[in-house]
C-alpha cells in the first residue's frame, strides 16, 4: 500500500444558472405592439452625427483684436459666413476680470474712487 494519498474530481464543475427576479414594473408592463407605420426605426449608421461648430459653415478667418479695457490681445476664430465667434483665446469671463483688475490698479494710482459697473 502506498503512502500517498490523493483524492481527484471526477468530472469537470457545473456552472448553476443564475435567475434574477424580474422588477414588478416588467412583469406588470403591457406588450407594445405598435403599426409598422407609427413604429420607430434606427437611424442610419453611416450618418454619423457631428458635434463640430464648424459643419456647414463656410471658412473661418482668424482675427487679432486689441482689448482695450483690459490691455492685452485677443485672438478669435470667427466664422466668414454668419460672423459668430467659434473660438476665442482669452475668452470673456478673463478679460472682464482683467478690466476690471486694471480698473483697480488705475483707481489705486490716482487715490479717487471710480465707478464701477458689477452688472454682467
């Protein structure tokens, strides 16, 4: 007899099927069977949809502009077509401020209170 012990699985593990109980909701859902007229359609996958500000619009043309209030340059991708701005660098928000701090600057210099405006 020898001295070495083994135990080996017979057969290969059975995998149990996992059933997960449907929500109320599903199982209390009507059955929607729609006309093949009123019925929904895909779209077609070889038009994909485009999120690009630039689709249809004619060639941008670069501007450089001299912000006065705020003393710097501000550098704008302006659609040729319609006008609108499309990209601009800096943008708003940052050259109110810069206004807005040099305002300050320039009221600390002349010691004279100056009136400014806080509506956007």
């Amino acid at each position: 007899m020898g001295t070495d012990f083994n135990i080996k699985p017979v057969g290969g593990p059975v995998a149990a099927p996992v059933v997960r109980p449907q929500p109320e909701a599903v199982r209390a859902a009507v059955p929607t069977e729609l006309p093949s007229p009123k019925a929904v359609t895909s779209q077609d996958p070889t038009a994909a949809a485009r999120n690009d500000p630039q689709s249809g619009s004619g060639d941008p043309s670069h501007q450089i502009v001299i912000d006065r209030a705020a003393a710097t340059i501000v550098y704008r991708l302006v659609d040729s077509s319609t006008g609108l701005v499309l990209q601009q660098y800096p943008d708003e928000a940052r050259l109110r401020s810069r206004a807005y701090q040099r305002a300050l600057d320039a009221a600390k210099l002349t010691h004279t209170p100056v009136q400014i405006s806080q509506t956007a």
